[in-house]
C-alpha cells in the first residue's frame, strides 16, 4: 500500500488535534506515549518543510537580484 504524503496544513491540523486531546485529557496513558510519538514525527516534517521553503525563497530572491 502506497504512503499519502502529509501537506504541512494537514500536519499542523494533526498536530493541533492531538493537543487538543492532551489538554482535555482525553487520552490515556498508553495512548499518550503514541501521540507525543506521532506529534514528534509531525514536527520533524514540519520544519523540513519549511527549510526547504525557506531554501528556495532565498534562491528566488538571488536570482531576482542577479537580473
């Protein structure tokens, strides 16, 4: 089965989902651990991409400058 990639809208809207639930107590104590877990990998993702986004802003703005 093939992986979906994850947008970064629909990391953050993950993200914001699961401190929700924390903040409510929603999960419990097996749960928890997953859901930290998963939140981890969501911001890992997040600040690849804006890296990246960053990278090729700054590569835009180059060129425009050299022109």
């Amino acid at each position: 089965m093939a992986t979906k990639k994850t947008s970064y809208k629909e990391a953050v809207s993950e993200i914001e989902e699961i401190l929700e639930q924390i903040e409510n107590s929603e999960l419990d104590v097996d749960e928890l651990a997953e859901k930290v877990q998963r939140v981890s990998v969501l911001l890992k993702l997040c600040k690849d991409k804006l890296q990246k986004t960053n990278e090729q802003v700054e590569q835009i703005l180059k060129e425009m400058e050299e022109k």
